[in-house]
C-alpha cells in the first residue's frame, strides 16, 4: 500500500461524550466520593466518638487554621481495601504559619500502620523538612498492621530514620490521643514535644497482657502508659491534658512560641507596653536560704505579661523549664524549684533541663537561668542511678549552646551544682545576682563543720564557736560581691530591677554569634 491509499481523514467521533462521561458527571462523581472519603463510616465514626475521642478529620480542624488544611493521598488504598489507608495527612496553617500533619484513623483498622499509610507519612516529614516547616503527628493507632509482617515494621523504621534527620532542623511535636504501643512508642519519645490526653492515650512498648504473661503482673492500660504515667513518672510526655479540646489548643500555643525551622529566628512581637521595674520580686524570694518559695512567681514577674509555657510541669518538677516572652522575643527559661527537694538537681531534672537546654539551642532560643540550687541530691539511689552522667548531660548541653545565656542568682548557688547551672565557666554571656546570692563550695555551716572540725571538737560551747566562724566563712568567701569582685559575677543587681536587666541582656546579646571546632558531632554522656 502506497501513503497516497492511506486514508488520513478524521475519525468522526459524536459531537457529545456518553452522559456518564461528561466533565459535569466526573466532577460530580469526584466530589461525592471526596464526601464519602471524608465522613468516613457511620458506624466506626460513633464507636469513636463513644469512646470519647474525636476523628482525624475532627482533631485536625481543631489543630488547623478554618479551610487551610491540603490533603495529600486521599484516595490512597493499601490491605484495609479503605481510602487514605488509615491516615489523614497534609499540610495546613497555624496562626498563618505553614505546619505539616499527619492524623492516624482509628475508624480504619484500628489506625494500623502498614506500607502505604506509612508511605504517606513519609511523604508529608519529607516535604516539612524540604519547606523548612514544623510537623505535628496525632497518633491513635492499633500499632503494626499484622498481615503486613516486615513491611509494617520497614515503614516504622522510615518514619524514625526521618524524624532522627529532621532533628534540630524543624520542630517536631507528637500527640497521643489513643493507643501508641510496641514500635510505635518510639516516636512519640523522638519527638521533641508530646503531649498526651488522660484515659484515652495509652503509650507502651509491651501490653498489659505480656506484662501479665512474663511477670505475673496485673495492670490495666492506665496504670502501665497512661497520660499521668508519662506526664509524671518516665517524662514521656512533655504535657498532659484533660482533653483534646485543650491539648490542640496549647499545641497551636507552642508553634506560636517556635520558629518553623532552625534557620529562622522564633517568632516575635511588640512588647508590651509596662513598667519593667518589678518591686514585688523583692518579696516573693525570702533571704532565708532554706525557706521555699515558688520559683513560678518569680518567672511570671521577669516575663512578659506574666504569662509562660512550662514544660514537663509533672516531672522532675524541682527545676522548671518554660518557654516565655521578654521584651516580645521567645526565650527558653530554666529555674530551680525550691518548692520541691529544695530546688536540688537529681537525675530526673537534669535530664528534663539538658533536654530543654538542647532544644533551645538548637532553635536560636536564647536562654535566662534562674539560679537558687543547694546542690545534687545525695544517696545511693541517685548516685547508683548515675547521677554524675545525668548531670553531665546538663553541663554538656550549656557548655555546647551557642544562643545568648543570661544567668540570675536569686539565692544560694552552692558546688557542681553551682556550675552546672550556666555558670560564667561553662559560658554565660552575662551573669546577675541579686544582694541575696551566696556563691560557694557548700553551705556555710556545712563548710565550718568540715574545715573545722577538730575546732569544734575541742570548743568549750561548739554552737557559739559555729555562729562565730559561720558568720565569718560568709563574710570571707560567700558574701554576695565575692564573686562579682573576680569577675565571675557580671553585676549584683536590685531584685526589683530584674526584669530591666534581662531584657537589656538579652537585647545586649541579640546579634552573639559563636562558631564551634569543625568536627562530625560530640559525644554526649547519654
């Protein structure tokens, strides 16, 4: 055949597609099935809601800025044979600010996680870290889908191996809002900041059910990973709500207070126009040493509008951590709490602050240390438990952070405890003190009976002897301009007067630049 017996007229086609396919009809069946997608079964959806939890389409809502939220993979389908697989994920606003999220559907398969749902997480903390944006993870999940075997347990390890990448590049915060057992547990403790509902959320690695079998051990869900557990005992949690009403809530809280990534600076504001000069702060902190006050009052008269977010407020709660505002910028605050054990560092609170030291650093968080610490709590318990490594963890995280560092001396300031509270030796930028300081090795009259002890031995009436080299040892070594007479104490200031200063610190500060010895990472005494 020649190309001239080719026929090349158009094929005649009808002037109007077939009804069922017409652009109107599409569009029609996509928006119906985009409806279905979204209401989910009835019946699973009122099992939830019985359960006193909210869905995923629900708690996003509550999250999001109204109309911001973009789905990714709606219509993905994975072993539930449903679509989204398990999984609401997308992106949406937050006070205006971009955040990605994800949300576990518990209406589908218990919220399993099996490839496909996993896949679709990864695909959202790929894009957050790509987009420089904050990612929340609302997790109410069954745990791994069985019948997936290994690739359920591949796609947990994808979601860990990012959430160790974006580490100190983008905040990353989880919310356990129902079961989060076994494997899944881990990313709740990877994230920098979960937050958990009591009676619904329940985070383990092993069920009650094992826990009985290996032990003989009764425990309910509650009593093994409950929100009161985590928020109080393991330190899990980094706060605890009564609902998901007010979780959400202070999670959009917290992103206000955050920058969206490690690049930019955290988000700030006109401050408020007040009088910094703060007279009740003379009051609130007795000059009596060892009589306790609220560290709380203190930071509520130093910040601005008296308002602060605490961190861990249930665990380790003899040294407080809360993020606040000063002179309208975010700053990281960390305080002994002379309400609990005194305001000694233990185990547990060193941890609590090296973690929240860490974190404010790597996010250009500047840092105000309130110090009145009478040192480490002694004993074989604390001592077996490894409390020179735990307290290690909070001087390796000052001595690396690289944001300004105000320190404040209310009180006492007594040994390595001294130090490790972001002394002028492990590099503060500026350091205060009010007329009350005490800087020593130890208490004045723990300091007499070991220096003189023969002394006193020997003494006629020891208390009148101790009262005379008390006084003396204070007036010597631990007076408050001992330390400011040697340059380790930047200025002794009026108690009254704190507020101005820190926030002229602070602004004094603002442009610290600091670049480290090259090196791949440190070895922090985990």
């Amino acid at each position: 055949m020649s190309i001239s017996e080719i026929d090349i007229r158009p094929a005649v086609r009808p002037t109007q597609p077939p009804p069922q396919h017409t652009m109107r009809a599409l569009r029609d069946r996509r928006d119906e099935l985009a409806r279905r997608i979204a209401l989910g079964d009835r019946v699973a959806v009122e099992r939830q809601h019985r359960l006193g939890k909210r869905t995923a389409r629900e708690r996003l809502e509550l999250l999001l800025d109204p109309g911001s939220f973009v789905e990714v993979d709606m219509y993905r389908r994975g072993t539930t044979g449903a679509h989204t697989d398990g999984v609401v994920a997308g992106s949406g606003t937050v006070d205006g600010r971009r955040v990605f999220v994800y949300a576990q559907d518990f209406t589908i398969s218990g919220g399993s996680l099996g490839a496909g749902h996993a896949e679709k997480i990864h695909k959202v903390m790929d894009m957050a870290v790509a987009t420089g944006s904050p990612i929340v993870a609302l997790n109410d999940s069954g745990g791994a889908r069985i019948q997936e075997g290994v690739m359920a347990l591949n796609g947990y390890g994808g979601i860990f191996r990012r959430q160790v990448e974006a580490s100190g590049i983008i905040p990353q915060i989880s919310v356990v809002l129902g079961p989060c057992a076994g494997g899944a547990a881990y990313s709740p403790a990877l994230a920098d900041f979960t937050f958990m509902v009591r009676e619904t959320a329940q985070m383990y690695l092993t069920g009650p059910d094992v826990v009985k079998a290996v032990s003989g051990e009764r425990v309910t869900h509650n009593q093994l990973g409950g929100a009161d557990v985590h928020g109080s005992m393991s330190g899990v949690a980094s706060f605890v709500h009564d609902d998901e009403e007010s979780c959400l809530a202070d999670v959009r809280y917290l992103l206000s207070l955050l920058p969206s990534n490690n690049l930019e600076p955290p988000p700030s504001y006109e401050p408020p126009e007040d009088d910094d000069v703060r007279p009740e702060l003379a009051s609130l902190v007795p000059v009596e040493p060892s009589r306790p006050y609220d560290i709380r009052g203190v930071i509520a008269e130093v910040v601005d509008d008296g308002e602060f977010l605490e961190v861990h407020e249930g665990w380790a709660a003899n040294v407080v951590c809360a993020f606040a505002r000063v002179g309208g910028g975010v700053v990281g605050v960390v305080g002994n709490q002379p309400l609990v054990l005194a305001g000694v560092l233990d185990t547990a609170a060193s941890q609590k602050a090296a973690r929240f030291v860490r974190f404010c650093d790597a996010f250009n968080i500047p840092l105000v240390t309130l110090v009145d610490v009478p040192g480490f709590l002694p004993g074989t318990d604390q001592e077996y438990g490894g409390a020179i490594r735990h307290g290690a963890k909070l001087l390796y995280a000052y001595c690396e952070a690289s944001v300004p560092r105000v320190q404040v001396i209310l009180r006492k300031a007594y040994g390595g405890a001294y130090i490790v509270m972001d002394s002028r030796s492990i590099g503060c930028d500026l350091s205060l003190a009010w007329p009350t300081n005490e800087i020593a090795v130890m208490g004045a009259e723990a300091a007499v009976n070991v220096v003189h002890r023969k002394e006193l031995a020997a003494a006629a009436d020891p208390d009148e002897l101790r009262q005379v080299l008390v006084a003396r040892y204070v007036d010597e070594l631990a007076h408050p301009y001992y330390a400011a007479e040697r340059g380790l104490v930047d200025d002794v200031i009026d108690p009254a007067q704190t507020r101005v200063a820190v926030r002229r610190g602070l602004e004094m500060l603002r442009d610290k630049r600091r670049r480290g010895p090259a090196r791949k990472h440190g070895n922090v005494p985990l």
